[in-house]
C-alpha cells in the first residue's frame, strides 16, 4: 500500500510539471483481470463495462481490462479480487464448488437448458450466491450466461459408450465427474490454454459453448460439435467488498448501473452469438449437430446422478434454491 501511495504521488507530480497545475482529483485504477480472449463477448463487454465506469465516474475510477488469463489464470482470479491484489475481476463461480457446492448451481445438468430458464433459476439462487460472496469480502455487479453447452470431440460419437477414453477437458468439478459418469479421463484446462491442448493431444474433447470453439478455432484439432443444451454457465463480475466500501455513494450509484447495463447487454450479445458460432463452426469444417436420441438418454441419466449428487452437497440450501427455481415453472 504504501508503495502504491508513493507511485501515485509521483504520477501526480509528474502531472503537474506536465501542465502546470495540480490535478483536481487523484485516478483510482482498478485491474480487472478476465480469463477469456479479447475477442469473447463476455470480454468485450468487460471492456464496454469498463469505460462506461471510468466515463461516468469522469476518470475519478479508471478500469484496464486484463484479458486471456493475461494478469492471472482464471482459477486465480477470485483470490486475487478477494486478497486485495486486485479491485475487480472476472470468474466462473461453478469453479470454486469445492467451496461452496452452491457456486455449481448453474452447472446442473439438463435443470435450466434454455436462457429463459437460465434467468429463473439465477432469480431463485442471487439470494445465496451474493450472501455466501459477501462473507468472502466479495460484491457482486453483474453475471452473464454462456450460451448453451454442447459437446465436441474429434470423432463421430452416438451414445455414451463412445466417450469410453476420450482426454476430456475439465474446467470445474461438473465436468470432471461429468467425464468419470461416461468414462472419459478428466484433464485440468483453462480457457487460455484450449487451442494448444487440443493441438498438442492432451486434450480430445470439451463440453462448452459454441463460443469458447469459435474463439479458440477449435476446427483446427476436432471434428464434431453435439448440440445437447446441458447447461448455461455464468461468469460473473466482482470488486474486492473493501474496496466497495470505498467508493463514494455517488460512484457506487454510476458503477451499478454501468453493470446493469453490461447484464443486459451481455445477455443479447450470449443470444446472439449462439447461433453466429455454430456457423462459425460449421465454416471451419466442424459438423454441428443436435445429438442423437440414444446419446441424449445416456447423458440425461448421467445427468440424473450429477443432479442427487449435487442436492446431497448442497444440502438445505442447494434444495431449497431448485424448490424456489421449480416454482416459477
């Protein structure tokens, strides 16, 4: 801290033998590190996110987005945010159920398939999720939904029994149980690191959106896309709570509505872009296809099990979130 005062005041004097004058107000800077490519929606709306925050709040808070895992791997960046190393970031919570089984709500298999189901059931868990974030001095500003997740491998797969070996690319505990249900061997990836793992065999498949495929031209190493609508992940924005509190009531009123509007923004952009990937995809050379009935009913069973594992993790808190969900059918 004290380090960071001393480059301040030196930026600051910098400022004045430049101009002549001192500045009426002293930036404060926020890193905000992000784990997906530039060229991903959820980042270029991170991006729009950041300069409506440092327009309107006239320069006082200035945010540099950090994409690609460029500042911190996206498994590092909810630390960093909540240690202080840095004042915002980017995360996909369902990351971290090793926490709290309730971060994996949104990665349940085959419970909320479609972005209107999406919006119900992230309505039923904000409650929890913001709460359990708080305790971790952690604020909440907005989350956006990938697009459905579908599966990709460089073969042509029919049922479950197919998956049998495959390397599959994990990012969260979902995946990796999803991949032992089926037989496939779990390996550890983040997003930055995809198009190397696919080109280099460490990895032969990946359930995610036809974004993440688009972004890192997947094409390239697989062969087969499998539209199966499993689930719609969120990646959410937070700012470290003691910093939050540090914002003047003025700023904290810009800065949200500046995330209200990159919520609803990124959620069209999330619509949109579903169906921009999957011809991206088939471009490339990929097949895109909606799965078949056989190798749907194994996954749906697959996903039966995941789901009673999950409630049984998540306990009272997990079930009453799902009733809640359940409810606004």
């Amino acid at each position: 801290m004290k380090m960071t005062t001393k480059l301040m005041s030196c930026a600051a004097t910098a400022a004045i033998a430049l101009t002549g004058a001192a500045p009426a107000f002293a930036a404060e800077k926020w890193d905000m590190p992000m784990a997906y490519s530039a060229s991903n929606f959820h980042s270029e709306n991170g991006v729009e996110f950041a300069q409506c925050v440092t327009s309107g709040t006239q320069g006082e808070i200035e945010i540099t987005v950090h994409p690609g895992g460029s500042l911190f791997a996206g498994a590092d960046i909810k630390r960093a945010i909540q240690t202080g190393q840095v004042q915002i970031g980017e995360r996909l919570l369902s990351g971290h159920q090793n926490e709290d089984a309730v971060f994996g709500f949104d990665s349940i298999p085959f419970l909320a398939p479609s972005f209107d189901a999406s919006g119900k059931l992230w309505e039923a868990a904000k409650p929890k999720i913001e709460s359990v974030l708080e305790e971790q001095n952690l604020h909440l500003l907005y989350n956006v939904p990938w697009p459905p997740q579908g599966l990709y491998f460089k073969k042509e797969v029919n049922s479950v029994a197919d998956m049998a070996g495959i390397k599959f690319r994990s990012y969260n505990n979902t995946t990796a149980r999803l991949a032992e249900l089926t037989g496939m061997a779990p390996v550890t990836i983040e997003a930055a690191e995809v198009s190397q793992a696919f080109a280099t065999g460490v990895a032969e498949s990946m359930i995610s959106s036809g974004a993440t495929g688009y972004d890192q031209k997947v094409w390239e190493s697989l062969t087969h896309y499998y539209e199966v609508d499993a689930w719609l992940p969120r990646n959410y924005i937070m700012v470290n709570g003691d910093v939050w509190k540090g914002v003047s009531d003025a700023n904290k009123g810009i800065i949200t509505g500046c995330a209200d509007e990159a919520a609803a923004r990124g959620l069209d952009k999330s619509k949109s872009y579903t169906q921009f990937t999957y011809d991206g995809l088939r471009e490339g050379g990929m097949i895109v296809q909606p799965a078949g009935d056989e190798l749907m009913s194994g996954l749906r069973t697959v996903g039966d099990t995941m789901t009673t594992e999950w409630l049984e993790a998540a306990g009272v808190n997990g079930q009453a979130l799902v009733d809640d969900y359940k409810a606004m059918q």
